[in-house]
C-alpha cells in the first residue's frame, strides 16, 4: 500500500447524512427491483420476445410496462393503492435522481443546507435539502415499497407470511445467533447488545 492510498477526499457530510443516504439509496433500489420483478413475472407463460424495456434497464420505461401490466390488471381496490404508488414514485424520482446523479455543495452560509446541482438538456437543476428532508424522503419510500408489494395492507402482509411460514428478519437472525451484525445495527440508533442486557429484570 502507497502513501498515496491514505490520502482520502473528505465529502463533509455527517454521520446522520450519510446514514440517511445510504437508507435512501437502499429503499430506492428495493423499489426498482420490485416494479421490475412484478413486470416480469407478467410474462410468465407467454412466448413473447421480452420488450426492449426489460432489457435496457431504464427504469422509467420499466415503470410504464408495470402500470400497463401490472397497475391496470388489478382488481378496483389494489389498483387504486397501485395507480397512487405510481404517482408517487414519479414525483420522488427528481428527488432521488438530485441525491444520485447530483454534484453536492454545502452552504457557508447555512451549514445544514446541501445543494445538489445537474444538469439535463442544457437545464441546470439545483435541488436543496437537510438531513431532515433526506429522512422525510427515505420514509416516504419506505412507505411506498410496503404498498408496492401489500396494497392490501396487513392484510396481504399476514398472507405471505402464512405462505412462507416460519420467519425471522436479519436482525432477529443475528440475534438469535450472536452475529456481531446485531451490535452494528443497534449502534447506528445508539443501542447495543450490552445496553439491551442491562435494561433486562433480575432473575
């Protein structure tokens, strides 16, 4: 390893910041992947050449099959959910596209405003935000990719958990097993394992 290899570019972002884009980013993909999954499986059966859409990987042309395959074919109540997904998904698409593709800039003057600026078309696009907005958006995600895949609600949730049966999340995984994942996870909120022992009743 050179000496050159210490010599790190500092992007000045918090921890907080960099926690939340990182959840973003994570939440996002989960979406994109879900919109393509239920796309696809729309051609099971079928002996069709798969539309350049599926193939390219643009997400917009993705999401269009999916509202005509998908959204139209549910029935009234789960279309309903499906068609405010969508409007959804194209109004935080600018947002998402600001905090991936954009160049960031902290402000002096207001140090907890980060702009992030690009361009599209020869138009220059600035979009501002703080770590609080970037927590509204990763809930606002979050909350789109339940309905995505339970526009019922807990209802659908209860039904593929029955269907799957037996389940345990990550964390549960880690815990059961002592994976230090567990301590990671509890850190980021500002609680350990340690912690969780000591708030435990004597026995």
């Amino acid at each position: 390893m050179s000496d050159d290899d210490f010599h790190l570019w500092n992007d000045e972002l918090s921890e907080r910041e960099t926690f939340l884009i990182g959840k973003t980013i994570a939440q996002w993909g989960a979406l994109e992947h879900e919109i393509f999954v239920q796309t696809l499986m729309t051609f099971e059966g079928e002996e069709t050449v798969l539309p350049k859409a599926m193939n390219n990987l643009q997400f917009t042309e993705i999401l269009g099959l999916w509202k005509e395959r998908v959204v139209t074919k549910a029935d009234s109540k789960r279309r309903k959910v499906l068609e405010q997904q969508h409007e959804k998904i194209l109004k935080l698409k600018d947002y998402r596209d600001a905090l991936v593709h954009g160049m960031w800039q902290w402000s002096r003057a207001e140090l907890s405003k980060i702009t992030s600026v690009r361009i599209r078309k020869k138009e220059v696009i600035s979009v501002h935000f703080t770590a609080d907005d970037l927590a509204d958006f990763s809930l606002k995600v979050a909350s789109v990719n339940f309905k995505l895949r339970f526009p019922s609600g807990l209802e659908d949730l209860a039904e593929q958990r029955a269907a799957e049966g037996f389940y345990v999340s990550r964390l549960g995984a880690a815990l059961l097993t002592g994976d230090p994942l567990a301590d990671e996870w509890f850190k980021s909120i500002g609680v350990t394992t340690v912690d969780e022992e000591k708030t435990k009743p004597n026995t």
